[in-house]
C-alpha cells in the first residue's frame, strides 16, 4: 500500500506544522503553569501583608489616643502628672 505523492505530501507538511506547534505551545504552557503557581504564592503573601497592616493601624490607633500618648510618656518617659510622686526602684547589686 504505497501513499500517492500528494498524500505523502500532505502527511509531511502536517507532521511539520505538529512539530512546530508543539514546540511553540510546550514552552507556553510550561510559563503559564509556572506564572499561575507565582500568582497563588503572591496572593497568599498579599492576604498575609493584608493582616499585618490592619494590625499596625490598630497600633497606631492606639498609640495616638491620649492615654496611648500618656502611657508611653509614663513608662518610656518616665513623666508623671503635677502633683505625683516618682517611684525610683533601687536593685540592689549582689
């Protein structure tokens, strides 16, 4: 069973075109694949730096409130109101 050589060449110019294709679409693929895993990591990251954020602002709210400010001027300060008495403790050295 010989093919004609018109069948010959069409079966030719089709395995080439194939060729061409895979070579072409393989590589895709394999980018696309790997630029889907890289969006997934960097959405997770995104929802993760998300929850960090909201807890800053939390902070930051309040530390600008005014007993956030009075605290940190008393224990970092240590300021104290007119009127109050300082505490100074002594550690004995050993």
């Amino acid at each position: 069973m010989r093919l004609k050589p018109n069948k010959r060449f069409r079966l030719v110019v089709v395995g080439v075109l194939g060729a061409i294709l895979l070579f072409a679409i393989v590589p895709r693929a394999a980018t696309i694949y790997e630029l889907s895993a890289r969006k997934q990591e960097l959405l997770l990251e995104k929802q993760q730096l998300a929850q960090i954020n909201e807890e800053y602002r939390q902070t930051l709210t309040e530390i600008e409130s005014p007993l956030g400010i009075e605290r940190i001027a008393r224990e970092q300060l240590g300021m104290v109101k007119n009127g109050e008495r300082t505490i100074i403790r002594v550690i004995p050295n050993d």
